[in-house]
C-alpha cells in the first residue's frame, strides 16, 4: 500500500474567503492521486457533513511555496491546528458482518450499514451471519475479496469476527456490551447511550433533580455505571446504582426505591439491561409508581417513553454506521480506534408531553421543537 502524506491545517477562519467564517480543515497532499480525497475524507470521520466545518483538498503540487508559507503562517497566527499524517491509497473493500435476523432488528441493522456505506468511500460488502455459519467459508470468503477490515455488528457478527484471522482490523457495534475480555482486543460502538448526554437532559428538563436511582446487572453494564458516576457527578447529581443479576432481585430493588424515593429531587434511570428491565414486569411496576409518586423515569429504550417514561436517548442508526466506517477507514489506514467499548453519542430523543405535564414540569414549544419523537402522537 503506496503512503500519501498529508499535512491538515484547520484554520479558526476562512483565509481563502475573507468574507466567509466557517471553520476550515486545508488537506495537502502530496500527489494528484483523485482517491486520497474521498480516502483521507472519511478518515475524518464524516466531518465534511459538519454544520460551519469546511474541507479544502489540495494538490502540493498545485500550491506555489509562497502561497504554502502564507497558508501555514495563517493557520498558526489564527490558532489552527498542524498535523502530519499519511493517507493510505487503495484500503481495499470493506467488509461488514451482520445478524441474519428477523423484523423488526433486520431495520436497525440495514439502517447501520446504510449509514457505512455513505461513509466508508470504498466498496462495502455484507454478509448475514447466521447462529451456525461456517468459519472455513467466511474466512476463505473474506481472503477472495482482499479484506483487511471488518465491521461486526450484533452478537452474530461479534462472534464470527472473533475466528477470523489476526491480521484482519476489526470495529464492533449494534452491541449494549460485550465480555470485557472482548472489550480489552477491541473497539466497540455500543448502542448504549452516554451517560453524560442523558444526565444533561435530565437537568434540562427537570432542574430540581438531585440523586438518580439505576437498578443495573454487573456482568454487563459494570462500564457503562462507571461513566455514568462521573457524569452524574458533572451535573451535580448524585448517581445511587443499585445491582441485581436478575428479574426477581430488580423488582425487589424497585419496590424499595419508590417507597424512599422523594419527588423533589429524585428520579429513576432505566438502562438497556435485560437482567433488571423487563417489559412485562419491570417496566409496568415502574411507570405505575414513578405516575403515583410523581418521579421521573428516564430510559434508553424509546419503546418506553411511548408507554409513559419521561423521555429516552435512543440509536441514530444511520450516523452510527457513519461512524463505525470512519473507525474502518482508521483501522485500514493504520489508526485504530482505542480498544474497548464506548457509549453512544449519536443519539435521537423521544419525549412524552402528558407525562411531563403530570409532573409539573414546564417544556416549552421551542424545546419541543428538538425532540425527534414526541408521545403521545397526535
């Protein structure tokens, strides 16, 4: 693989313009080679789609010294930032391993590789994994096609991505968590939304709030609890994580929670946990107390906000298939992402008017404005 060098100048305000104040980012790369545009482009992670950021790709050779010395001198006169880096040329195709499974997950997960397909700026190829592929097959598969990279999505695509060749980079989502053995050798995506951005609209929404109850298994959601306490703690929230490894202990753990819980100040947090967040147990016995006693309860799972939880941060699906190909165009040009799993940030909100309106609580039509789903529909 043939090694570009590229040198990124991001320049506070426009130089080439001087009208226009957007955010530049300048690529200057070494030769007229058309490929390391849409390559170094999704390296960058999809930031050209960036309100207020512009991409200028630049040939050297199509820049006079003069005017590369006065490009330069502005960008640091103008606080910018210099970075050298290499562009690969050709990274090959990409291939994405993902669940064969059915309505409605199939949407989710089509909806992901939409988003890499947009961003990966390569050819992208996708295979269904079913519970009992064939190793032997999908590695010969994988060899015919020239894959470097892999983008495992969902348990199936986790597992298949684990017997594939060491050789192969791979980036892991549409996952909440993975064994922390996995998490140790890989970069994972999780469909967990972050802590911090739930916490942050939590105080948007209710301001009184001071201490939030999470009922949570450790063997899976240990991680994300962790970041969640130093979230909680930025936001001037005392976080009160609660664990239980089963449905029978959670609703033990519930009961004792509304009976100390205190309206005033407190609220409840339901994370994607299957050990202690049950449809068709939990959830009823929390959305009757929380509407009894008035306390909020917030959720990662949208489904719930339309039966009654104040409001939840849930998968923008498209952006995070965005993502994971940026991590692959990383992996493929020899920048992998960190090991280990990450929350989600690309996230939607879905918010419930009636239930707000029961607790008193005062969301204007502009606020209302930002939310992606509002219950109930009209």
């Amino acid at each position: 693989m043939t090694l570009r060098f590229v040198l990124i100048c991001v320049l506070a305000t426009g130089i080439f313009q001087a009208r226009a104040e957007p955010t530049r980012i300048a690529v200057i790369y070494s030769d007229s080679d058309d490929s390391i545009a849409s390559s170094f482009a999704g390296v960058l992670g999809g930031i050209e789609n960036t309100p207020g950021v512009e991409i200028i790709l630049l040939a050297l050779k199509d820049l006079n010294e003069p005017r590369l010395n006065q490009l330069l001198l502005t960008a640091n006169q103008r606080g910018g930032a210099l970075q050298l880096a290499a562009a690969g040329g050709s990274i090959g195709p990409i291939a994405v391993l993902y669940p064969d499974i059915g309505e409605p997950y199939r949407s989710v997960f089509s909806k992901i590789i939409e988003g890499i397909e947009e961003n990966a700026q390569t050819k992208v190829t996708s295979y269904a994994i079913g519970s009992n592929f064939n190793i032997q097959a999908l590695s010969g598969e994988l060899k015919r096609q020239d894959i470097r990279v892999v983008i495992a999505l969902g348990r199936n695509g986790l597992k298949a991505a684990s017997t594939l060749d060491k050789d192969i980079g791979v980036v892991a989502g549409g996952v909440v968590s993975v064994p922390e053995s996995d998490g140790r050798s890989t970069a994972v995506l999780s469909l967990a939304p972050d802590p911090a951005l739930l916490f942050s609209r939590l105080k948007t929404l209710s301001p009184k709030t001071q201490r939030v109850f999470v009922v949570f298994d450790p063997s899976h959601n240990a991680w994300l609890i962790k970041l969640a306490r130093d979230a909680a703690r930025s936001q001037g929230i005392e976080l009160v994580p609660q664990e239980a490894s089963n449905l029978k202990s959670a609703l033990s753990l519930y009961q004792s929670i509304f009976a100390m819980a205190d309206a005033r100040r407190d609220a409840l947090w339901l994370p994607q946990d299957g050990a202690t967040v049950d449809d068709s147990l939990v959830l009823p016995l929390v959305l009757q107390e929380s509407w009894n006693k008035s306390i909020p309860v917030f959720s990662s799972n949208v489904s719930h906000v339309k039966r009654g939880a104040l409001f939840a941060l849930y998968p923008n699906n498209l952006e995070l298939g965005r993502n994971l190909a940026a991590s692959a165009l990383g992996v493929a040009n020899g920048n992998p992402a960190a090991r280990g799993t990450r929350p989600l940030r690309d996230v939607l909100t879905a918010f419930n008017t009636r239930t707000a309106s029961h607790l008193g609580l005062s969301v204007s039509f502009a606020q209302q404005q930002g939310f992606d789903l509002l219950f109930p529909e009209h």
